[in-house]
C-alpha cells in the first residue's frame, strides 16, 4: 500500500508492505545522512519535537495529516510511510509483520508483529485523529476514514470510506448510509436488491425529475434569448 491500512483489524501471518517515498523522518530537519544516524544512534530527537512544538504554536494543534512521525518502542523515531495519521494507532501492537520499503533509497526496514507505536504528541496537546461530523454516505460507518466525493455536476459532495472494501462489506450485511440511494442511481455503486422500498428506483426517478427540470429551464433560457 502507499496511502491505507485497511480498517479490518490485521491478523497474525498477514504482512503489510508500505511504500515509502522518504524513509528518513529527520531529513527535513538535517539533510546530513551522517548526522541524522547519529541522531538515531544517541535518540537525539529534540528537533523533531520542537517543529512538532512549533507546529502547535503557530496554529494552535499540529497540522501534519499524514507521514505523522512515529515512536517504537519508546526509543527510535519512524516514518510511518505517506498514510493518514488516522491510521496510527493501528500500527500499535498490530499482530501482522509490516515492512517498509524506499526503492529510491535501496531501503528496508521492518515492524515486528505486537511492538509498541505511539505518535509523537504532548501531555498538553495528546495526539489527536482526524474525525468527521457526519458518517459514511453509503454505509453509514461512523469509525472509519472518509474521502470527500462530488457525486454530480453541480458539485454536490459526500463523505465516503476510503476503504472500499470495507464499505462493500458492510453493505453486503445490511448497513445502508443516506445516499446510497443516490449513489447507485448516479452509478457510483452498483445497485443493491437489499435497498429498502426501491430507495434505488426513487432515486433514479429523483434524478430523472432533476435532469427534465433542467432541460425545461434550459430551453426556456434560450427562447428568452432569441426573442
């Protein structure tokens, strides 16, 4: 993977191979290879922790989303690959091997099944998950990470799992968010026969209304016009 892990928990045998396009969490902060082993070597991490700090004094929280450095085993600093932040916590005691590849950099390194990973953070500002207000539009799950989506040239929008997979799943066992109808009528998802009472059906005749409705203004308009 370069961007997820997926949200069903990992299982002990299962290996998670991440894509790391900067395997080095120090090189912003010192460019030197030389030095930045040193800092490893000596657990100088003062600096990260003060561009952390920084980070929160200019706005308040820390703003890095994903590629959120990582502690392991409350001794070496990792860079957990470009994932969401979201996705941390599960890399903490995970009982799958996860191995971390930079082919640029011809580098590999690996997290051993059930070793501790904690973001970095402060007693004052705990390290802190994304979370949306509202769940996903088609399946309703309230605990996992969501991807905004434009559904229609109007530019309307819905918040969907980022994880397909797992938002298939949950729609095979029944879970149904508030526009799955939608969705299926505009073809972003194929249409499920559990949709209660032709939600699918209601929804391609909504759009149907909708599409009518604009050709009708639209014809309108131009009438105007060569009057």
């Amino acid at each position: 993977t370069r961007h997820r892990i997926p949200e069903a928990p990992l299982q002990a045998g299962q290996i998670m191979v991440y894509q790391v396009p900067q395997p080095e969490p120090l090189r912003k902060l010192e460019p030197r290879e030389a030095e930045t082993r040193k800092m490893h070597a000596w657990a100088e991490y003062g600096l990260m922790q003060v561009k952390l700090y920084e980070n929160i004094a200019r706005f308040g929280e820390v703003t890095t989303t994903y590629d959120y450095p990582v502690m392991i085993n409350g001794r070496y600093i990792m860079a957990p690959s470009p994932i969401p932040k979201f996705d941390n916590p599960k890399m903490h005691m995970s009982p799958a091997l996860q191995l971390f590849g930079a082919g640029r950099e011809k580098r590999i390194y690996a997290l051993p099944p059930h070793t501790s990973v904690r973001s970095l953070d402060f007693e004052d500002h705990p390290f802190r998950i994304q979370s949306w207000n509202e769940p996903c539009a088609l399946c309703a799950a309230t605990d996992s990470y969501l991807d905004e989506v434009v559904i229609d040239d109007q530019g309307s929008r819905m918040f969907v799992c980022s994880d397909s997979h797992h938002c298939e799943t949950r729609r095979a066992a029944g879970h149904r968010g508030a526009m799955l109808g939608d969705a299926a009528a505009n073809g972003l998802v194929e249409a499920s026969p559990s949709l209660r009472g032709g939600e699918a059906d209601e929804a391609i005749q909504r759009r149907q209304h909708a599409t009518s409705a604009g050709l009708l203004r639209s014809a309108r308009n131009d009438g105007e016009e060569t009057h």
